[in-house]
C-alpha cells in the first residue's frame, strides 16, 4: 500500500510501532522496521547511553529507517533531541508538548518529524511549525491519552491540514486498519497490538493480562493531575482511581505513581501500571512483529476492499429499489 506516509518515511507499509515507555527498545523496532514498517525507540526517561545502545541495536537488525520518540515533558528532553539529532535517527516521533524549537535542529540531521496530536487545534499548529506529518491519537489508546475517541479526532485532524495523517488509538486488527484509512488517515500507530509479540521486553505475566483482557478491563487513572493514563485493572489502578476519587493529595498520588510501569514491565501485574489500550480486548496470540505487521496489512487490504464492494452492492440496491 502505498501513500504518503510510506512514501515520506521510506517504508513499505504504513504501520507504525507505537512508542510504548519502557517497552519499545531497541529489539522490538528494530524488529518493526525489518518488517517493513516503522519500529519507534520510546526514549522517555531513558539515559543518553541507553538511547545511543537502543538505536545502535535497531540498526544491526536492518538497514530500513528506524524512529526515536522525545517525551518533551521530560526535564532531559533537551539532551534527547541533542543526541538524536547526532545518530541521525530517521524519523522523530514526539508528545506532551510541542517540538517546535527542535524541528530546524532535526530536519537538518535528516529526520522526518512526526507530532502525537489529541485535537485539531494542535495538530495545525504542529504543521505551521514545520511537522512533516502527524499522529492523531485517541483516547482508546493505551498510556498517556486526550479525550477525543478515534472516529471523531482523525477526520477532524484529516480536516483541517494538508500534511499526511497517522491515525491511532483502538487499532489491533484489519478492520480498525480499514476503518481509519476510510476516515482519511493514510497510516496507522499501533502500540497495544505489539505488547504480546515475541521481540516485546515485557514480562510473560503482562503479556498473560493482555491476552485476557476483555472490552471492558481498562480504566484511566491521573485525570485529576492533569496526565490522564489508560492502562489494565487491576489492584494498583484501582487503589489509585479511590484515592483519586477521594481526592488524595498529590504526594500520597505520586508516590503510586512512581515506578508503577518498572513494576508492570517486570512482572508485578498486581503493583504496577498494566499501560493497554482498549483494543487489547483484541489481542489473542503471541506473534513475532513480522507477523503482525503482515497481517494487519493483509487484513486491512481485504477488509478495505470488502467495504468497497459493500458500498457498491448498497448502490445497485438503492437503484433497483428506486426502479421498482
């Protein structure tokens, strides 16, 4: 499949890995991108020496364009952007905040720079500041989250700029594949989707609650902060919705907070933050990244051209009816 965003970024397919704190190192985009998609190293909260090693990682596994994303709320975000600019990553993925006063800095090291957006209004900004494409996430999505769903943010973004856009949040399968492409989006981030493939770093005991999830076992906890985060239920998530429905204080909050996803990603799945998106209710299998990555493109493709074939079989209804 071939658009604007495979063309822009260099790739085969568009479908791009989305950037999991934490979780995305540098095996599992390297993995993605191998594959023929986009594989994206989470950098938030990470150090300099582990980014450099990550990236080094992604590109022994292929030489396809591999991505970094800057958390830009992270008080380090300045020497990310620094170092990524060094390495030349190849496209720059970006949140909670605007990369503005980086762009220049990337584009002349090459990079394609790629803004996550959670309302209309945002992403325009992000394209008068020179973004060369955006993602425009809902609030299905898994971890950090705006308050838009999917179905209504990606036409509304779609709407309003002339730069390419990625849909995602809720997409586990072909038919959120086919379902975004139709609201205009002309690639898809995918994050939940990949936490149970083989080249993922979570522990087992994560993977296991993914696989169980049902539609309704995720929650969001940090509205009150500001910083509202979907992630699995289960007895952290509901501990922290209490006290923040009882209106703790914000130090007894933090004090939850801190670590929680160390502690899912190690195995804790009782203590921790189990970050998922909705459409972990999707997710059945264990797969290598290749195999995800193929089968959303070839369930998509199918399921696109269905809906085609839908639209014309209503029409001819429509006709016959009219006729009779």
């Amino acid at each position: 499949m071939d658009t604007r965003v495979t063309k822009l970024l260099g790739i085969k397919h568009p479908i791009i890995q989305g950037a999991m704190a934490r979780i995305a190192d540098g095996r599992l985009a390297g993995a993605v991108s191998a594959a023929g998609g986009l594989g994206v190293i989470a950098c938030g909260g990470a150090s300099i020496a582990w980014i450099e090693e990550q990236v080094r990682i992604a590109r022994s596994m292929t030489d396809n364009p591999i991505g970094a994303n800057v958390m830009l709320m992270d008080p380090q975000a300045h020497e990310v952007a620094d170092v990524l600019a060094k390495l030349r990553v190849d496209v720059i993925t970006t949140g909670a905040g605007s990369p503005g006063k980086y762009i220049e800095q990337w584009k002349e090291a090459g990079a394609k720079v790629v803004p996550v957006v959670a309302s209309s209004a945002l992403a325009a900004r992000m394209q008068r500041c020179g973004a060369d494409a955006v993602i425009a996430e809902g609030t299905e999505a898994g971890g950090h989250i705006g308050e838009l769903s999917t179905m209504a943010l990606v036409p509304q973004v779609c709407d309003t700029v002339t730069i390419p856009v990625i849909a995602a949040g809720g997409i586990a399968d072909g038919r959120g594949v086919a379902a975004v492409f139709a609201l205009g989006a002309e690639g898809i981030q995918v994050g939940t989707r990949f936490l149970t493939v083989e080249e993922c770093c979570i522990a087992e005991a994560y993977k296991a609650k993914v696989l169980a999830a049902k539609d309704s076992d995720t929650i969001v906890t940090g509205r009150g902060a500001g910083h509202p985060v979907r992630c699995l239920k289960n007895a952290w998530s509901r501990n922290v919705r209490s006290l923040e429905d009882a209106a703790a204080s914000p130090d007894e909050l933090e004090r939850l907070y801190a670590g929680s996803l160390r502690r899912a990603v190690e195995g804790d799945v009782d203590g921790g933050s189990l970050m998922a998106g909705q459409a972990a209710c999707l997710v059945h299998e264990r797969r290598s990244a290749r195999d995800v990555v193929e089968e959303l493109m070839a369930q998509g493709m199918s399921r696109a051209s269905l809906g085609l074939q839908g639209l014309a079989d209503a029409s001819a209804l429509r006709v016959v009816r009219k006729r009779s």
